[in-house]
C-alpha cells in the first residue's frame, strides 16, 4: 500500500472515531470559554475559531465566552495606569471599566469577523444585551475593588433565540447592575454561569495549561478523567492551587447545576477542542457527574 492510501485511510479512521460523538451531541449546547495567552498567538487564534466552527458546522450548538484580561492591561498601561489584582480579580475603577469595555468588544467583534470568515453566521454580544447577565457588586474578602460584578442571575432568552435562529453567539464578559451600569466579570464565571442557565451538554474552558496534575512538578501524575466528588476531594486536600482553584471550583459547581461534562484543556495545542470532544482517549482532564463515572470515554 502506498503512502498516499495509508494516508487517506488514517483520515478515514479519524473520521469513524468521531462519528460516534458526532451523533451523541448532535443539536446540544456547548460552551467554550476561551482566554488566556491563547488569545494574544493569531495562529492558534484561528485554530481554536476553525475548531468551533467545525462544531457548528457538524450539528453542535456552541456558545464562546471570551476574556481580554491580557489586552485590557497593555490599554491601561498605554494610559499610564497600572494594572492592580486583588485575589486575582482586577482592580476595576471608572475609567478602568471603560478601558475594559472597549478592549472586551474589540476582541469580541474581531472573532466574530474570524467566525464570518469560515462562511458561518455568528453575533457578539455582551452580559448587557437583553440584560443576559445581571450582577451584584463584588466585594474581595470586604474591599471594594470598582466595577466587579457578581453574576447573580442569567436570562438566556437572547442566548436560545440565537442558537434558534442559527447563530453562533461569542460573548464579552460585561454584566449589568440593578441601577444599570455595565461591571467587569471573571470570563471563567460568566462561562460557568451561561452553561448553567442554558443546560449545556459541555463546558470546555480553553487554558494555558494541560490540565490537572495531582502533583504540578511530575508529570506522571496528569488526571484524565474524574469525577465531580474527585475533584472536590482534590480541591479540599490542598493539592491544587493558584489560580487553578477557582477554575476547578467553576467546573464542580457546573456539574452539580446540570452540566453533563467539563474540560480543562490546553487552548495552546492545536485542535485541542477536536481531539478532546472527537477522539477516545483526549488530551485534556475533562470532569463529569458521578453517575457518569462509569461511562468515561
């Protein structure tokens, strides 16, 4: 057999192996939180955009919700200001959130463009259209660090008319407050939220790290697979840290709130969202209810 057939056979194969997934999550939600250092690399940029086209294009029904911490601070700096966290949320003054707000809907319409790009139809919005998100001010450990919000509700009325009507919504993290001023949300928050309020079938948070490690110096100890009891145990045993705990608190929560799985992937890999969701083994760590602890791929 020469190498081209070998070739056109392994595409074969790849496509067989994904059928099976293809089927299983046809016309079910999917959300992508995507941010990080992924964001900043325009090549991995328009990886992770094909891939969730891709997803659209073969039945699913994803939502992006997309930070822009790194961008936000290159503009305040750019002003002269400098960027202040507090346990890891911005410090978020006046003009800081008009920096923020700015900076959230350059990112948000330049994916749609990428999006628009691969022939599918795709609308960027913020948590203020249709008052999708409503916030409380969000206080850490009792100090007021500005214009913070606290997803207290998610009406995703907007959200199920977009899918409906065969959209691809991408949405900036931007909440509104009973007196209706616009507040800064964590994007891993405003994802893990939206997942829950539109039932999603997956969450998938696209990361600068491989995924979970029992111990963060060896290797050998990557977690593939686990189940939401697992990961509070691992949570509570102090093994994770950093910023990780947050994120892996997000997906717990997810889980317990109807989310059927959560992954944690590495959003620098190429396809990393493919060869998770599409593949037997995957390449992330990916989360799931404890019922469905036997019947992890």
């Amino acid at each position: 057999m020469d190498q081209h057939m070998e070739e056109v056979l392994q595409k074969a194969e790849v496509l067989i192996e994904a059928l099976p997934y293809i089927q299983q999550f046809n016309r079910r939600i999917i959300v992508v939180k995507y941010g990080g250092s992924a964001m900043a690399n325009e090549e991995i940029q328009k990886n992770v955009i094909k891939d969730v086209t891709l997803l659209k294009l073969v039945g699913f029904k994803p939502i992006i919700v997309h930070g822009g911490g790194k961008e936000i601070s290159r503009w305040v700096g750019k002003v002269g200001k400098e960027a202040e966290f507090v346990n890891g949320l911005r410090v978020t003054d006046a003009e800081t959130m008009e920096i923020a707000e700015m900076v959230l809907s350059k990112v948000n319409k330049r994916l749609v463009t990428m999006v628009e790009e691969l022939g599918v139809k795709a609308i960027g919005i913020s948590g203020k259209d249709g008052a999708m998100l409503k916030v409380d001010k969000r206080y850490s450990e009792g100090r007021d660090i500005g214009y913070v919000g606290d997803i207290r509700e998610v009406d995703p009325t907007l959200l199920y008319d977009l899918l409906e009507n065969d959209f691809l919504p991408i949405v900036a993290p931007i909440g509104l407050s009973d007196e209706f001023e616009g507040y800064n949300i964590n994007a891993d928050d405003a994802a893990c939220a939206i997942a829950k309020a539109v039932h999603a079938e997956k969450l998938a948070f696209l990361t600068d790290i491989e995924g979970l490690y029992r111990d963060i110096n060896d290797k050998s100890s990557f977690i593939s697979r686990l189940s939401a009891t697992e990961a509070e145990q691992l949570i509570e045993s102090g093994v994770i840290g950093g910023g990780m705990l947050p994120k892996l608190n997000n997906c717990t929560d997810a889980i317990k709130n109807g989310v059927n799985r959560v992954h944690i992937l590495d959003g620098r890999i190429p396809h990393c969202l493919l060869l998770e969701i599409f593949t037997n083994r995957g390449i992330g760590t990916a989360i799931v209810a404890d019922r469905d602890k036997e019947m992890m791929k």
